[in-house]
C-alpha cells in the first residue's frame, strides 16, 4: 500500500473514531439530561397526586372516619380522569400491597412496590407495549389508611429524540467523512509529493539515468531530504564517471602497453630472424645486431619505468630533510653544461622535506621530457625557488610545446602527445605518468604551463622543513 494511502487510511480511521466518539458522548448527555428533567418532573407529579388524593380523600363523606376501597377506587379514578390529555396512569394498593385499582392499561409488575416502604419514594425507567414509563410509587396518609400510589409517566419522546439523534449524528459523520476523505487525500497527495518525485528520481537512476535529479518542491525536511539525494546523486554520478574513466585507462593502458611491445619485438625477432637464416656481411650484421640491443634496450626502460611506477603507488615514503642545492649538485655532474642542449640552472637553497632518490628521479624525467621536446642546442632551464611554505622546482624548455587540452591527458602511462616523435627517441610515454606518481606521494602535483610552438613550464612544489629554517 502506498504511504500516502496509508496516511489517509489512519486519517479517516482517526475521524471516524473521534467523531463517533464524540457523537456518542454528545446524543446520550443530551439524552441524560432530558431523562433526568423527565424523571424529575416525574417524582414531582407523583408528590402532588400523593397530596391531592391525601385532600380528595379528607373531602369525600366517610362513615366512621374510615376510607373504603370503593371511596380509594373513586377518588384515584377522579385524578385519572382529571390529567386527561396527559400520558399519566395511575394504581392504588392497599397496605398488604394488594391492587385497589389501576389505570387502562397499567400492566407492569409490581416489583418496584416491593421495593417501596412507608415515608420512600422509588422510581424506574420500563418499557410497557413498546412505549418507555417513568414509574414511580410513594405512600399515602388516607386517615386511618397507608396507600401506596404508583404512577406511569410515558417519556418515549426522550428515547425517540435520542434515536433520531444517533440517525441524524451517523449522517453527519458520514457527510463529514466523505468530505474529511477528499481534503485528507488532497493534503495526503501534496505531503507525499517530494516522496513520489524522490521514488521517480530512484527509478531513473536504477536505470541508469545518473544525472537526472529530483525536482525541489518544499523547504521542509522533506525538501531537504530532496537536496541531500540530489548531492548523492551528482557525487554518485561523479564516481561513476571516474570509474568509467579508469575502466578507459585501463583499456588504454592495455592496448597502448600491447603496442608498445609489439613495435620492439617485431623488429627484434625480424633482425634476429635475418641474423639467423642468412649470412650477412659485417656491416649489415653489425646493423641488425644494433637494432636488436636498441629495441631490447627500450624494452628493458619501459620495463623499468613500469615496475617503479607499480611500486611507487604501493610504497610508504619516508621524507628525509635536504637541501635543494643537493639536487641541482647531482643534475649539474649528470647533465654538465650538455653537448647537445644548453642548460641554465638558477636556484636559491632552501632545507626541504622530501625523499631525496625520488625527487631525483622526478627532475631526471622531467629534463630528459624537455630534451625530447626540443631541438638540438636549444636551451633548457632548471630553476628552483622559495614562495612561502613551500620550495618549487621549474623545467623550461622552447620545444614544441603541449596542447590545452592534451595537458590532463600526458600524467597517463604510454599517453604521447607526438607518438612519432617520442618513439624517434626512445620514449614510451611513462616518464611522467612516473613523476606524477612519486610527487603523488609527497602531496604535490604537475604544474603545466605550455604553448604549442613556444615551449613549456613544468614545475611542483615540496614542502619546506620549517623548523630548520627558523633555527637557520
């Protein structure tokens, strides 16, 4: 059942409770207080009758000062007969209770007189031929004589207004249902409304719809609820779109790592294939056996650079502090002033926190990457500054330059801006997929900052050991 039919369920079900409650409290107080007004009209009636047969009896001519049964049956006959036009009875009994008269139609049993003794007065609600009785019974002093007067007033009119009462009340209530029922639906409808559109917007992303979002039609809890989904959403969205993008790179990777494998080796086992199924000359021999140490030689750095960046995304670096001369020391005795390149260094020393191998390896790559870049003579800068916290390192070349929007792409492993170029040289596109991998690990990351033709800027920024610092 849906939330909102259920709502209007236990509305209607309330309504009715209370409404039946409520109409049952109302009709029968109603009813109380009319029956009481009647019951007490009743007694009154029974005491004046009492003293009008008490003065009846003195006025009519007795014989010895003695009240007969026949001057009892005329006297009680002569106050029935003077209420005409009321619903009133009326019985005599005598002092053993025993019927003197009783009205037409006084039928009822005499239990109530059992009931009654000498100075009482008793009364009861009965039902006489489908009609509803007050009966009441007192003594009366007739002289020498103890009477007992009982009475029946008909009060079926308080039990017919209380039943037309509970008729008219189960009316209304019903009225009042129906009409309750449509409001409560429509209420029930506009409340569940943010439900049903966050169930839609479930739907549609269980199938796979992930950037539909709920439309916000409150700014209750339930319009928050609505927001909070929508941020799931475009998180989960994001993952996803992450996750595809790996699945991508994976595949990228695996067809790029295939390829690079296959270019190599088909020329290793070609040479190979030549030096072992025909007798060349020395020159040519010499050529073939070159090739074959070159291309193995380029399988064994892919090989290299792939097992360091597998284990550089599995390793715990532990930072060490040095300075950042240190690093401009080793790459002057390794690169020199450069046969084919011009090299600039430029740098201020600062005391950093790093793991000195890594970063090493970081600057090699980066520097070999401009080499590939640029012509022959073409001048290359290393530069290291101090900005703050922090300590960065810069590479410029004039080489060809990196496209805008090649420039996410180039951290990827086997990813080549120009495959022709770098294959020329011996690259296979892992060096900085590399970089970014160790400067991963120290918190940093590439800065690029390229113009097709012009040239490039890669640069990271290290940390620097503040307490050295201030001690220096």
């Amino acid at each position: 059942m849906k939330f909102s039919f259920k709502l209007l369920l236990c509305t209607i079900v309330m309504m009715a409770a209370a409404l039946g409650f409520s109409g049952f409290y109302f009709v029968n107080y109603v009813f109380e207080t009319s029956l009481t007004s009647k019951v007490g009209q009743a007694m009154d009636e029974s005491s004046i009758l009492s003293f009008a047969f008490e003065t009846a009896a003195l006025n009519v001519p007795t014989k010895y000062n003695v009240l007969s049964n026949s001057i009892v049956e005329e006297v009680a006959l002569g106050l029935e007969t003077g209420g005409q036009g009321t619903s009133r009875l009326i019985r005599i009994s005598d002092e053993e209770k025993t019927v003197l008269y009783a009205g037409d139609g006084f039928d009822t049993d005499s239990g109530l007189l059992e009931e009654t003794s000498e100075n009482t007065k008793t009364w009861r609600i009965i039902r006489l031929n489908g009609h509803y009785y007050v009966h009441t019974a007192v003594t009366v002093d007739a002289l020498d004589r103890v009477l007992y007067l009982e009475t029946l007033q008909d009060i079926s009119e308080v039990f017919s207004e209380r039943a037309l009462g509970f008729s008219v009340y189960r009316r209304v209530t019903m009225v009042v249902l129906i009409i309750g029922t449509l409001i409560m639906y429509l209420i029930s409808s506009l409340l569940t409304k943010p439900i049903r559109i966050l169930t839609a917007a479930t739907r549609k992303m269980a199938e796979g719809d992930y950037a539909y979002r709920a439309e916000l039609v409150s700014r209750d809890e339930l319009g928050q609820l609505t927001e909070d989904f929508n941020d799931m959403a475009g998180a989960l969205e994001k993952n996803i779109e992450q996750l595809e993008e790996e699945i991508q790179d994976r595949e990228d990777f695996v067809a790029a790592f295939a390829h690079e494998l296959k270019t190599p080796l088909t020329a290793i086992i070609g040479y190979a294939d030549m030096l072992r199924s025909r007798k060349l000359d020395e020159e040519k021999s010499f050529l073939s056996a070159n090739y074959i140490y070159t291309e193995g030689k380029r399988l064994e750095t892919m090989s290299f650079r792939l097992l360091d960046i597998m284990v550089t995304k599995r390793s715990n670096v532990e930072f060490q502090k040095i300075t950042a001369a240190s690093f401009f020391d080793y790459l002057t005795k390794m690169y020199g002033s450069g046969a084919e390149m011009e090299f600039v260094y430029e740098y201020e020393d600062a005391r950093l926190l790093a793991e000195g191998d890594l970063i090493k390896t970081v600057l090699v790559n980066l520097i070999d990457n401009a080499c590939k870049a640029s012509e022959p003579g073409s001048r290359i800068e290393i530069r290291g500054k101090k900005q703050e916290e922090y300590y960065r390192f810069s590479v410029i070349d004039q080489g060809v330059g990196i496209p805008q929007e090649e420039q996410r792409k180039i951290t990827k492993a086997f990813y080549m801006v120009d495959k022709s170029r770098a294959r020329s040289k011996n690259g296979a596109g892992l060096g900085l997929s590399l970089c970014a991998e160790i400067l991963k690990l120290h918190g940093s990351a590439l800065d690029i900052d390229s113009v097709p033709g012009e040239g490039s800027c890669i640069s990271f920024l290290l940390p620097v050991n503040k307490e050295e610092e201030h001690e220096g």
